[in-house]
C-alpha cells in the first residue's frame, strides 16, 4: 500500500508542476486599444480584430447593417465618417 501511495503521490507532483509550467507561458501579450491604428486605414475593433474603416461589420447587438468607424466601433452607416 505504501508503493501505491508514493506513486500517486509523485503522479499528482507530475501533474501539478506541468500544470504550472504551462500556465507560465501562456501569458498573452497585452492587446491594443480599440481605435489604435493597424495599418493603413485599419483600426483595431470592438472585438480586437484589425480592419478597414467604412468595412461592413455586424455590432454587438447584431446590426445587420454596419460599419467600421474611425474610432473602431461599429456604427450605423453614415456616422463617424462612414458611407453607405
């Protein structure tokens, strides 16, 4: 009985030190702010993807008509600078 113990013992070891290994490297690395500038006429939206202003996009409340404002938002067409 005491093998079986020590054995366990060492598994759950094991597993608690690669548990703690992986979580130390799987620190993200700090996302930019919505509206920061990703390339040319490119903004980083509401939900932390990069694309062009006046692009089509569906908001949170799943507008179907959309569009992606200067300031990384998804606005209905013709605010903040966006065209139909």
């Amino acid at each position: 009985m005491p093998a079986l113990s020590r054995s366990l013992a060492v598994a759950g070891a094991v597993l608690g030190l690669a548990f703690v290994g992986s979580t130390a490297h799987a620190s993200p690395l700090p996302l930019p702010p919505v509206g920061h500038s990703c390339g040319p006429n490119r903004v980083v939206t509401d939900n932390h993807t990069c694309s062009g202003i006046n692009k089509s996009c569906t908001g949170y409340d799943m507008m179907i008509i959309g569009r992606v404002d200067h300031t990384g938002h998804c606005v209905f067409p013709g605010i903040n600078g966006t065209t139909w």
